[in-house]
C-alpha cells in the first residue's frame, strides 16, 4: 500500500456483498442467542448478604448502603477510579459516565443507579458540575467499600485481589495493579436487607452504559417474557 491509498474493505458487488452479509448475519444471530444464555445464568448466581454497614456521603448527607436503593429493589453501583489526593477523576471512567444515556428505564424496573469514589464530597461535586452530570455520586471516603470489593488496591489494607486473580495470578500474567480500578457492581434489597450479587471489572464494564445493558447484569435482567428467568421472576410482554 502506497502513502496515498486509503485503508478500507474490499469493493464487491451488490450480490457478492449481501451472500457475505448474510453469512455475518448468521454469526450476529448466534451471538445474540448466546448473550442471551449468558444473561440467563447470570438472572441465576447465588447472592451474599452484605453484613457491613457501609456510609456513604452525598449532597443530602450520609447514606447507608440501604438507603442508596432510593426504595427500588435492585442497585447498580459504578465504581469512578477518583483517590482522595487527585484533583479529577479518571479519563476512562469520565469517558465511561459521558456515554451514559437516558436511564429513566431503571426507575420503571425497580433499579437505582448510583456512582461510588474514594475522593471527598467536595471533590466529586466539582468535578460533576464541570462535566455538567447529574447523576447520583456519593463519596466513600473513610470507608472500607472500596477495598471490600477490590476497586482500590492497597496492600496495607487488604490483600490483592483484582477481578476475581489474587496477587500471584496477576503476577503470573504479567500485572500487577495497585490504587484506584473501576468495576461496577450490582446488590438486591429485601426490606433492610442488602445482597451482593455480581460484579464485572476492566472490559466487563466498558459496555454497561445504557438502561438495557444494566438491566442485564441484574437478578431481574430486563423482565421481559423473552428472557428465560427463574419462575416467579417479574416480566412482563418484551416491548409492551
């Protein structure tokens, strides 16, 4: 390839290009389907009854863990890589946070979502009014929640464990991450009581960024009759 020509797929013809689309098509098709086995035994992992009281501080105030559910059933919670010391927050969960879209979905699914940092109220809230966000962002500062669920990494604190590897299988694979990492994590309320069901960390979070994707890695998933749910799981017709 010389310096003037362009990088860029082959030149067919229309018939030749619609045989070659209908054979990605089929690849498109499995790949659903197989999404969709997935989310189906994600809607079945066991859960872990939160024990700790954790706090946290928002503009109203401090909020238990509890009381960041807003009343709804499920919590998606995304942990913003924001220490204590930085005066802004990570350019890769910003970016994250900027291709949020409308999530008004979740409010009619029973599910609040809620963004967790280590930094200072103060911080957060200046930092949000710069990028001009208005979702829920509460400061854990103080906390053990971040190195409970292995999003700050501090070996003084507690061992390392980063997605689901200890130190020594992060060493072996040639990693070994320390401070601030993002992740995103989900918990089910029963009354005052509050579960742990599932948590993605590094590329297992970059697509969660619409109502449909959170709603996935939930107990409840979607709640919509296409989804093969456990019985007496809440659904309702798909797009109805």
């Amino acid at each position: 390839m010389t310096l003037t020509e362009t990088a860029m797929p082959k030149v067919v013809s229309k018939d030749e290009w619609l045989a070659e689309r209908k054979k990605l098509l089929t690849d498109e098709k499995a790949l659903t389907k197989e999404k969709d086995r997935v989310n189906a035994e994600r809607r079945r992992l066991p859960m872990v009854k939160v024990e700790k009281e954790y706090v946290f501080e928002g503009p109203s105030g401090k909020k238990t863990l509890t009381e960041l559910f807003e009343g709804q059933r499920q919590l998606v919670l995304y942990h913003f890589m924001f220490d204590p010391s930085w005066d802004t927050g990570c350019m890769g969960c910003t970016g994250f946070v900027d291709a949020i879209g409308d999530l008004s979905m979740l409010a009619e699914r029973n599910t609040t979502f809620v963004i967790v940092s280590r930094a200072s109220l103060a911080k957060l809230e200046a930092y949000k009014a710069s990028k001009g966000w208005d979702l829920p962002w509460y400061s854990s500062f103080e906390s053990d929640f971040n190195y409970d669920f292995h999003v700050t990494l501090d070996e003084s604190v507690t061992p390392i464990e980063y997605n689901y590897r200890t130190k020594a299988e992060l060493e072996a694979r040639g990693s070994s991450p320390k401070g601030e990492q993002p992740g995103i994590s989900v918990f089910f309320r029963d009354g005052d009581d509050v579960y742990h069901t599932y948590s993605a960390f590094e590329r297992g979070v970059e697509n969660v960024t619409d109502s449909y994707d959170m709603l996935d890695i939930t107990p409840y998933g979607r709640q919509e009759d296409f989804e093969a749910s456990p019985p007496g799981w809440p659904q309702k017709p798909t797009y109805g």
